[in-house]
C-alpha cells in the first residue's frame, strides 16, 4: 500500500503528523518551480501549515526538466513524508501539493495556472544555474534556452522566460501581478531575479518594462535548513514509521527558517502564525547565517579536519573544539553585528550550536571544506576587516584561515584533489611552503583573488595569523588541537 488519502486517515493513531484540513477544498494559489527536496522540507511545509486555516494556498509543483517528482507524487495524490531528524525524530505527512506539471511536456498548462487570477505567488528553488545569469550579473543572452525563449515566448524553457510570458498574459487580461519570491541560497536573489527578467522583457516586450519595475515585487529572501538527500534508508524507515509506502519521501533536520523582505503585495498567508519572518532588513538576517553559521560551519571544518573527524557532530563532541567555536562566535562575531528586529542574536547562537550537535545530521567536514577560495572571502573576513577597524582582538578568527591553509599544504603533500574553483593556484602556493610560518603565510597572504592587499598588509592581521598557523603545524588528533586552541587566547 501506497500513501494516499485514504491510507494517510490511519496514520494518526501512528503519532504521524497529518493534514487535518479539508484536501477537496484547498485551491491552488501558489506556483513553485524546482520541487527538489529542499522546497518539500522547507516552503510547502509552511504552506501546509498556513492550509489549516486559509484553503488558498495550495500548491502547483512545476519541474523545468525531469518528470521524476511528478511520477511519484501523482499516484499518492501529491501527498508525501517528511522525517524530521532530531535527538528524537518525527515523521509528517505534507499535503500542500495539488498538482504537479512538468514543463516541456505541458508549458501552456504551467501558463494556464500562473495567470489564474487565484495564483498569487510564484516561488522558486531552481539553484542558481537556473537564473541564466552572466559573471555581470545580468540575463545571459548568450544561454540557449533563454534565445529559445526569445525566439518562441509562448513556449517557454527557462523560470525567466516563463515569468515574462505570464506577466504579459495577466496584465493583458486586467489582473494584478503575482508576487515572485526566490528561495535560492543567493545573497540579494529578489534583486538578482527582478534584474533578469526585466532584461529579458526589455529585450523581447519593451512596452511591458514600465508594468514590471512598478508593479511586480520580487522581495529579497533567507532560507535555511540541512536536507539530506533522500535514500534507500530513509525510504525503509518511513515505511516503517507509517506502515505505507511512500514513493519519494525528504528529511530535514528540526530547525528551520525563512525570511521575507517586506515587499509583498495583495493577498498572502499569514506569514507570522506559521513561523515566516517578514522584515525590512533581510541582508542583517543573511549577515547574521553567513558569519555566525557558515563561519563556524567553515572553522569547524578545516580545524576538525585537522583533528581527524570528519562530520560537524563528531567534531563537536570535542570539547576544546567546540569551546572554542562558541566562544568565537559570542566574542568576535557578535560583537560586529547589529541584530535585525526580529533575531535575537544569542538565542541565534545557541541554536546554531545545538544544530552542529545534532548526531542524526551526517554533515561532512569534507564537503563543507570545498570551495574555500570561494566562501571565506564572505564567511570570515568581513568581520576580521571590522575588528581589526574597532580595535578587536582578530586572534582566534585567524584560525580557521590558518587551519585552511594547513588544510590545502597537506592535501597537496598527500597528493589529494583539491575541490575549488581556484584549485590549480592553491596547489601552487602550497608547493611554495616550507612549514616556516612566516614565510606560508605570507606566500598565501599573496594570493590577491583571496585577500585584499590591504588587508595582507595589516601587521596586527599577519601577526595573528602567523601566531595561530604555527600553532596549529604540528596538529594531527584532537589531543594536539586542544593544546594549540588553548594557547590562542583574544
């Protein structure tokens, strides 16, 4: 047996979290493309939470490329599982999804459904590979599917194309205009999404652009929650759980969190009963995640490296280490960051760190190693830039760009595969060390698509980080990094 309507009334009994709205009366008042796994966990749960007290938001499911969501939900009549991983872990079935379509095969039915007059929102979760952006940041009119979408409007490939197309069809037919909201990891998505589609308009609909930049919003947003990919493991344990199969079920862990600009417009949800932050101030809520979250994410995975672990968990069960991460994120992070209304930046904090402790959360060192070049420029700079502007102890920030550049010698010397952009220039920084402090540092402090000459010239900047990479030199288990974390001290 299969999840569906009728088996789905017995899972109560099952402690099972399940819809107790009517399903029949639901309408569809939102149109999502990218149904992966993140947005189940994360935007249809709200959206099934909102369900309980307001029938219009029910949700169409649009996939730009594979049928795959839609050959496994169809049968279960868009119902599907959630684990939700924890100390203890619960299990809820999400009932939000009232249609799937999948574009090639039906873009005027995905038309049909943006312009109906109850389709208010259109969200997306598409990465950004999705936006066909340029390295400027603007439309890429170079891409195929957006010169398609050019030559053949009706017919659209892309989330650009298919969002000027629908903006037409409304404004022609005398409706209002939907609210666009991206649900992408991108710092200023709203920004980046309203400048591609005016580009495309612009190109292929010069009398729309006026209608688009007045009347259409597409606010900023944060999103955030760890979702696991789903395997032959989770599918076991929710059969289990439920006593049903369920064709494709997501997991999540218990923390979740999204966060709107305050730009919408005509009817909405209620944002607030179901746990969405509204602000006018999303960039202090991403400021917050990218230093306080992702620079420890970032600390914890170069100097838990370094010790040998090899999940967040496991590292934080090292108490020098996660000590010292704490003590970091209260005593240097904080202090640089005004809090938005509406976080507060020690509950913030705490929350951060109970995440990090969560055992059924196997989030790899390794993979949040990858990509340094690319994320400490945003994760841990900024704030050894503002502290070293406020007179602020920059000592233990140095560590984890201490342990980064430890983390690439060795794995150079090991001959293993660096996962970065930039990779084939690191190698070659490393093979230029000699594990003399002074001059490691100095050959990475050179590398200008990381480090400001400014800021490679600070002398109290270089001084700390050649204090915390001598110390962490001879590192090689947890007993060698508690001893070199306990002698750096603000």
């Amino acid at each position: 047996m299969t999840l569906s309507l009728a088996s789905v009334a017995v899972l109560g009994s099952r402690n099972i979290r399940i819809p107790t709205y009517d399903r029949k009366a639901v309408r569809i008042g939102i149109v999502h493309f990218g149904p992966g796994a993140f947005h189940r966990v994360h935007q249809a749960c709200y959206f099934d939470e909102a369900l309980h007290s307001d029938p219009r938001w029910g949700i169409c499911e649009v996939s730009l490329h594979s049928a795959g969501v839609r050959d496994a939900l169809v049968p279960q009549e868009g119902l599907y599982s959630i684990a939700i991983l924890d100390e203890q872990s619960s299990f809820r079935v999400i009932g939000s999804v009232k249609e799937v379509l999948v574009a090639p095969e039906s873009p005027s039915a995905v038309l049909d459904r943006m312009v109906n007059p109850d389709t208010r929102i259109v969200t997306a979760t598409i990465t950004e590979k999705g936006y066909c952006l340029n390295k400027e940041g603007g439309l890429d009119f170079s891409h195929p599917d957006i010169a398609h979408d050019l030559q053949h409007p009706e017919a659209p490939r892309t989330f650009v194309g298919f969002l000027a197309r629908a903006l037409r069809m409304r404004h022609d037919q005398g409706h209002e205009p939907f609210n666009v909201i991206s649900c992408d990891n991108l710092a200023d998505n709203g920004h980046r999404l309203r400048r591609a589609v005016l580009d495309f308009v612009r190109s292929s609909d010069p009398s729309l652009v006026a209608w688009v930049e007045k009347e259409v919003p597409f606010p900023c947003t944060m999103v955030d929650s760890i979702t696991p990919a789903t395997d032959d493991a989770l599918r076991a344990r929710v059969k289990e759980a439920l006593g049903v199969e369920d064709l494709w079920p997501v997991q999540r862990e218990f923390f979740s969190q999204w966060v709107i600009e305050n730009k919408l417009r005509g009817p909405q949800p209620d944002w607030a009963a179901v746990g969405v932050t509204v602000t006018d101030d999303v960039a202090g809520f991403e400021r917050a995640k990218l230093r306080l979250l992702n620079g420890a994410h970032s600390t914890l995975a170069y100097t838990g490296s370094l010790a040998g672990y090899d999940t967040v968990s496991s590292a934080m069960k090292d108490g020098a280490l996660a000590t010292f991460v704490r003590r970091m994120m209260i005593e240097d992070i904080r202090a640089g960051l005004a809090a938005p209304r509406g976080l507060d930046l020690d509950r913030y904090i705490e929350a951060v760190l109970r995440r990090f402790r969560n055992p059924t959360i196997r989030h790899l060192l390794s993979q949040i190693a990858w990509d340094g070049s690319q994320k400490l420029p945003f994760r841990i700079l900024p704030t050894i830039v503002e502290n070293l502007a406020g007179g602020r102890s920059v000592a233990r920030l140095c560590v984890p760009l201490a342990a980064w550049f430890h983390f690439i010698r060795r794995a150079v010397q090991a001959d293993r595969q660096l996962v970065d952009p930039l990779a084939a220039q690191l190698a070659d920084l490393a093979k230029r060390c000699d594990g003399d402090a002074r001059n490691d540092v100095a050959t990475f402090l050179s590398f200008e698509k990381v480090f400001s000459s400014e800021l490679a010239s600070n002398a109290t900047f270089r001084a700390a980080l050649e204090a915390a990479y001598s110390r962490l030199s001879n590192v090689d288990g947890p007993a060698a990094l508690g001893e070199a974390l306990s002698g750096i001290t603000a």
